[in-house]
C-alpha cells in the first residue's frame, strides 16, 4: 500500500482529505496541520541537520500560510537515536532560523523520544478570518498562479545524492540549487493577505512536486488544468530541455504556493506579484502542457 491507502483507513468521515484542518469559532477560522521529516526517506547522507530542522518547520507552515492562515504556535516531536551535541545544535539552529524567518516565534510544545529511525514531527495552528480554500474548489476558466520559480530543489537533491558535480555546473548554478535545496525560499508571508485578498478557489503548496500537485487539485476539482507557461528558475535554461522539464515538474519540496483564481482576479493577483502558468479547463483529472502533451503523474510516494 502506498500513504494513499493507508489514509483512507483513517478518513472515514473523522478526518479531512487535505493538507489542513479547519473549524470555524465565531469569526475566526483555527487551521492545524501535521508533518513529518523521516531521515531515512527524506534525508540524503550528505544533507545537513540544519536544512533538516529548517524544512521540517517550513514543510507544516506552507501548508497552514497557502490556506490563509497565520500561525501563532508550532509542537514539535523528536525521534532520536545517536546525533552529537553539534549536531543537536544544527538541528535547533535551523528550526529557529525558519521560525525566525517567517515571523513565529512561539514554540507551545516540545515532546522527545528514541527512535532507531530519526524524525522532526511539526503540528502547527494558524487562525484566519476568511474560509481556507481546498483542492476541490477549481473552476473551468480559472487561471493558475505560483509565487515563484521551481526547478533548483531538484537539482541540489541530485547534487547530494552524487550526480551531479560542480565540474559539471556552473558555480553559480551549483550554488544556488544547493541553497535552495537546503533552505526553500518561499513567499509565505504573501499568502495569507494574497488568500484574503483575491479569494482563491483554490490553493496547494508544491512539496510534492508541482506536477503531482496539480494533479491533486485537478482529481478533486474534477477539471483538467493546462500548463501554458513552465515555471523553471531563469538558471536552468542552459541544462537540456529533458532535464529542466524534469527538474521543474517532479522536483518537490519548493513549499511555493499553487493558487487558482477566475479571471476577474488575475489583475490583483499579478500586483502581488504571482507569476501566472496556466489555465483550467473542463475534463477529469488530467494535467497537460500547452501543446496537448499529457504530463505523466510522477512523484515521491511512500510506500508500506
């Protein structure tokens, strides 16, 4: 069974098949949400225990910030076994340097405890006063909105994982896609007034790849969405077309924002600077490039 499967045992009516829960008390929307960094399926040998801290907080915090919500506190589980006391402190400087960098400071809860295989566990809670938009709410005619570029995290994994050197890249190229990889920039303080202010009929962030997250908005919508515009980073023009195409479809792990917006909105959304790379149209699931080419749905799953 894959982590599809496996949640539908859970769902049953209790639970919400996306990436936030929410309930509404009086004005106010409370969203929570949940994820997890397992080392030895998201962690190369390579990668450092800072990037590991860092993304384990961004990862919950995109989910939360995409839906409009603005957190005010995070928990935190740990499962350790043997990690040095630098590498203790690497871990707590990169989740303090992403609490830090998008503006939360407040930790409510820390638990601990030994786990033969490591993992960062991140709940948090956002509040918001606009309902959080879903993944089913797409409409034929809306258009597509990301706050960014995507391409670099795929490329500073292979760095890690050997397959590509720095001889091989231009040093530029090879240091930005390892930047990016270890700390993901996305524009998380956007979303929250984007969300209130234009009122997505829809939303998902990228960390499973942007491919295999339109996908998810397309199957819940039950509508087709046409990729017209390929968001790669301005950096991977000079790698061949395969790559880039692979690079910018399947690379994961961004946390960019994925926004769907009818056409009367587009004009607000292109002020705050969302760059527009597709459409929606009628259909059943099914992602396609401008030129009527399906995309293959590839992407990072767990399997049990």
């Amino acid at each position: 069974m894959d982590e599809e499967s496996v949640k539908k045992f859970f769902m049953s009516g209790v639970c919400i098949d996306d990436d936030v829960a929410f309930e509404r008390m009086g004005g106010l929307y409370i969203l929570t949400s949940i994820d997890t960094f397992v080392a030895s399926t998201d962690k190369p040998p390579l990668m450092g225990w800072r990037s590991v801290g860092y993304k384990a907080i961004v990862a919950t915090l995109s989910d939360l910030m995409v839906k409009g919500g603005e957190p005010f506190t995070i928990m935190i589980s740990l499962g350790l076994s043997r990690l040095s006391r630098y590498e203790l402190s690497e871990l707590s400087a990169g989740i303090y340097y992403a609490l830090g960098r998008y503006g939360l400071a407040r930790c409510l809860k820390w638990d601990t405890n030994r786990s033969r295989d490591p993992f960062v566990s991140v709940g948090g809670v956002a509040i918001s006063r606009c309902k959080p938009p879903g993944r089913s709410g797409a409409m034929p005619g809306d258009y597509v909105y990301v706050d960014g570029y995507f391409g670099l995290t795929w490329l500073g994994l292979n760095i890690l994982l050997g397959k590509y050197s720095v001889e091989e890249l231009d040093h530029s190229l090879y240091r930005e896609a390892m930047e990016e990889f270890e700390y993901p920039s996305p524009n998380l303080h956007l979303y929250p007034p984007l969300v209130k202010k234009t009122r997505p009929t829809a939303t998902i962030d990228s960390s499973d790849g942007l491919a295999a997250s339109l996908y998810q908005v397309a199957r819940a919508s039950g509508v087709d969405i046409i990729i017209e515009d390929l968001p790669f980073h301005p950096m991977l023009g000079r790698l061949d077309r395969e790559i880039v195409l692979k690079a910018t479809l399947y690379g994961g792990e961004e946390y960019r924002g994925i926004f769907f917006l009818p056409g009367a909105r587009a004009a607000e959304a292109e002020k705050l600077g969302l760059i527009r790379i597709g459409r929606v149209v009628e259909g059943g699931g099914k992602v396609y490039l401008d030129d009527g080419s399906k995309v293959p749905e590839k992407g990072f799953r767990h399997v049990f």
